[in-house]
C-alpha cells in the first residue's frame, strides 16, 4: 500500500512540475521576469522532490 501511495504521489508532483514549467517558459517571454523566478523556483522544488521520492521507491 504504501508502494502505491508513493507511486500516486509522484504522480501529482510529476504533473505539477510540467504545470509550472509550462508557466515559467511563458513567463520569460514577459516583461521583467519576476513571475518566471517564483515558477522556476516551484518548478525546481517539485522536480527535487520527485527525485527523492523515486529514491525511496528503489
């Protein structure tokens, strides 16, 4: 069960690093480019805990 938990969950934070990196890509053709930092930084922080998440998984 908790193989498929986590399995689910990597999922999710799969999903949601492609959502902000679609976000980050059309915030950097914007003006100042503050919003792309702060999808940047989302988009790193799901990507990181996914690594870690397929660490445990084996």
């Amino acid at each position: 069960m908790k193989i498929l938990k986590l399995a689910w969950k990597i999922r999710w934070y799969l999903w949601q690093a492609k959502k902000y990196s679609k976000k980050a890509n059309k915030a950097n053709k914007a003006g100042w480019g503050l919003d792309r930092n702060m999808y940047f930084q989302k988009y790193c922080y799901y990507q990181d805990t996914v690594r870690i998440m397929e660490e445990k998984l084996g």
